[in-house]
C-alpha cells in the first residue's frame, strides 16, 4: 500500500492508503493508452478505471478530483492543455519514469 496525505475540504488533512494492485490497474491503464510520447488522456483513464474498479471513487481518498488522487501519489507526470476547440482543458498523463538505485559501494 502506498501512503498519501490528503487536504479534505482545504483544511484537514488524513493519511490515506491505495492498495498496490490500485495503483498497479493506474499504471498498466496509462501504459496501454499512452501514445508515442507516453502521454494518455487522463479522462481515457478514469473511465477504465471505473470499468476495472467499479467501486474506486476519489472522494472515498479526500479528493474530489481523480488528477488530485493521482498527482498527490507521485507516480505521475500530469499536464494540462487548453485546447482551441473545447472549453474544458485536457488533462494528460503519464507514468514517472522508474528510479534506479545504484549501488553505492559500501
């Protein structure tokens, strides 16, 4: 399980915990949707998520909004573009690429 400290209402704050298979549906989703860049369009993504985990609502974590959830996790790189034609801007995303630990001699 992961930990993340969630702001609910702007004011309070309480550590929440995603299970690992969670955070592993996220990963795996952005993965198969991504383009060639490794950007997937974060609206794409929730709704799979929400055929894959019908009961996973953010709200249930302290966010209203599934692109909180997701930044305050750290797993994700998320930006948001206007685009000319829509009046909603588009959220994208994609998985942070993994950190090697290299050894340090000792």
């Amino acid at each position: 399980m992961r930990n993340i400290t969630s702001e609910k209402n702007g004011s309070s704050q309480k550590d929440i915990q995603l299970k690992k298979e969670l955070i592993q549906s996220f990963q795996l989703i952005v993965s198969e949707n991504a383009d060639l860049s490794g950007w997937a369009n974060l609206g794409l993504v929730g709704s799979q998520i929400a055929q894959k985990h019908p009961t996973f609502k953010s709200k249930n974590y302290g966010y209203a909004k599934l692109r909180s959830l997701l930044e305050a996790l750290n797993l994700f790189d998320i930006e948001v573009h206007k685009t000319a034609n829509s009046k909603n801007p588009e959220a994208l995303i994609r998985n942070k690429p993994q950190m090697k630990v290299k050894n340090a001699g000792l």
